[in-house]
C-alpha cells in the first residue's frame, strides 16, 4: 500500500514538473494566461467592431461628403487587425522570452506593426484616388488607374522590405540580384516589354478609353472593357472576352467608333433605265427634302449632304445618298438608317418606277432559218 502511494506522490510530482517547466521554460499557467491576455484582446476587437465602428458607421452615413467613407473604409481593417497585434504583444511579454525566442517575439511583433501600418497605407491608396479624380482633364482615367496600381505596388513591396530589413535580411544584396535576374529575364521576356510599352503609349496618345467600341481588322472588334499592363480586355458583340496584347493595338490602325462625330450613311440606290428626267428628279428632289427636314440627320456645314446622280450602270441608273446622323449609337443609327429606307422605297414607288436589279438583254439582228425551211428551199 505504502508503495502504492509513493508512486502516486512521484507521479504528481512528474506532473508539477510539467505543469512548472511546460513550454520554452515557461509554465503551464503561464502560457495559460498568456492565451487569456490574447483572448482578451481578441474580445475587445469585437466590442471594437460592434460598437465603436458602428458608432463611426452611422455618423458617416450622414455626413455628405465621401471623404470620411473613404478614410472608415481605408483603417477599419487595419484597425481590427491591430487589436490582434496588440494581444500577442501583451501576451508575449508577460511571458518575457529571452535570448533567441526574445528576439523572434521581437521581430513577430515589429512585423505586425509594419502589416497593419502598410495595410492602412495601402487602403489609403483608394481615398486619394478619389481625391485626385480631378486630374482627369489632365491624365485619363486609364493612367490613373495605372498610377493606382502602381502606388500599391509600390507599398507592398515597401512593406516586404521593411520586415526582411526587421529580420536580419539585407535587402540590397537581393536587389542586386534581381538586377542580374531581370536581364537575364528580359532577354527572354522581350515581348512582355513590348506589350508594356504599347500599352503606355495607348494611354499617352489615348487612343481609346474604357467603354470605347473599337476595331482592328484582323484582330478585334468590340467594346474596351481594361487597359492592363499587359493585355486589354475587349468584350465582343457577342459576349465573348477577347485578350489582345497591347503591341497589336500600339502598332495597328485602330478605329475608334466611339469617337465619331456623326455617324455616316453611304447608299447607291439604282432605278430602272425606264425611269424618266422628271421621275428622277423628283426621287432625288423628295429624298433631299426628307434628309433636310429629319432632326436626325446632320445639315451642312457641319457635315456633307449629298443626293445626286452619280452613274450609269450596267442595269441602272445609280442615285448616290451621302449623310450624317447625329447619334453615333448603333441601335439608334440602325433606327435612323431604316427609316430612311423605308421613306425612298415610299419615294421611289410614289414616282412611277421601279428599283433595278441585275438583268442582261440580248439582240438578235438574224434569226438562223428553221429546217423546214430549208427543206422548202431545197425542193425548189
């Protein structure tokens, strides 16, 4: 019985050495407490969240402005984020690591406060985004969104920096040889290049914007949907997304349908050779006063009109229409256009004749005699 319970009493002591030495030549209990400063922390992120944020939230809700929606957006993750920097902070020192394991709590807790520090930076980017939107008369929104991109870029590989100089790591060694690399990869990535320059030069000379409906024969048409570094996106009339690299839109005539002015209609409309001098020029006469009194179409000097006789064909007599719309909409162009075609079939009808269409006639100045007359012509 006695050495029964002398092995209980080594036992228990077994487990308070255990519960004494636990972790890293902490206790148990300590790491215990440590893990409830932690949770204690992660608690108070929340009351953060439910109300101090909510608060915040309903005060920026009726503010008119954008700018303070802007700022909440930008440090309310970072924020929360902090809470959880702060409970491994306190948690961490109330454990008091030394030596090596000191020195890594150091640098665990120098690189949290970098994440959220840049984390807000990098939010921060959007709020003046927005504030500089007016410098869209001077830049497009395309090279803003360019600059955007690169501005976050840029902070987080600050940011990257910033926590291997925290650890230790040099970062110009590395720098260096991401310079060696870079040749090297360049030398095999020519055509990358190639497509970042022809997008720049795209939003330099700003040949077309976000939205624009343009075309490139032999390689796309349809409407801009984004300008990246690489590609732009062009979303097809039937949906389908087409990824042209930016070289092929630098080094092409592109036409950018978006930008027209007017919208042109070019018809040769061709009438029977029947057709008289005064049915032609009532046709021509009534189709110019259709075109001049439609608001639709675009009047002279602003653009050029043209109803006239323009040849004669092989089976017609060919009338030129030659106008402008003044909506560059293809729907409401289509609209216009048909409308038009239907008022010079009513006119073309309503004048007596008739449109041409391909025909060939044939004369015969001898007809070659039948057999029977030939037969007739040899009994004689």
């Amino acid at each position: 019985m006695q050495g029964v319970i002398g092995n209980f009493e080594d036992y228990w002591e077994l487990v308070k050495d255990v519960w004494q030495t636990g972790v890293l030549g902490h206790s148990i209990g300590d790491i215990l407490v440590a893990v409830a400063i932690f949770g204690f922390f992660y608690v108070l992120r929340g009351l953060f969240t439910r109300f101090v944020l909510a608060i915040a939230d309903r005060w920026v809700e009726r503010t008119e402005t954008k700018l303070d929606d802007y700022i909440r957006d930008a440090v309310k993750s970072p924020l929360r984020f902090l809470f959880l920097a702060l409970g491994f902070f306190f948690a961490t020192e109330y454990l008091d690591f030394g030596d090596t394991a000191g020195l890594i709590t150091e640098n665990l807790n120098r690189s949290l406060i970098v994440i959220a520090i840049f984390w807000a930076l990098y939010n921060c980017v959007g709020p003046v985004s927005q504030g500089i939107k007016k410098l869209e008369r001077v830049l497009t929104p395309e090279i803003l969104d360019w600059l955007i991109a690169g501005a976050k870029t840029a902070i987080v590989l600050i940011a990257i920096a910033t926590i291997l100089q925290t650890w230790g790591i040099q970062v110009a060694p590395i720098i260096a040889g991401l310079g060696l690399f870079g040749v090297a990869v360049a030398l095999g990535a020519q055509d990358l290049f190639k497509n970042l320059i022809g997008g720049m030069s795209i939003l330099i000379e700003r040949r077309f914007g976000f939205g624009d409906w343009i075309k490139v024969d032999g390689v796309v048409e349809g409407n801009v949907e984004r300008i990246g570094f690489r590609s732009t996106l062009v979303r097809q009339f039937d949906k389908a997304p087409v990824y042209v690299p930016n070289q092929h839109l630098s080094d092409n005539a592109v036409t950018n349908y978006t930008a027209m002015t007017y919208r042109r209609i070019s018809w040769i409309i061709g009438v029977e050779y029947r057709t008289t001098h005064e049915q032609l020029q009532r046709i021509v006469d009534d189709i110019r006063s259709y075109i001049e009194t439609t608001d639709d179409f675009v009047q002279p000097p602003l653009a050029p009109l043209f109803v006239r006789i323009d040849s004669f064909g092989a089976s017609s007599i060919d009338i030129m229409v030659y106008c402008f719309t003044r909506t560059t909409v293809w729907g409401e162009w289509l609209a216009v256009k048909e409308a038009l075609a239907y008022r010079i079939k009513q006119i073309v009808e309503g004048a007596g004749t008739g449109f041409a269409f391909p025909s060939r006639s044939i004369y015969v100045e001898t007809m070659p005699p039948s057999p029977e007359e030939i037969v007739a012509a040899r009994k004689e």
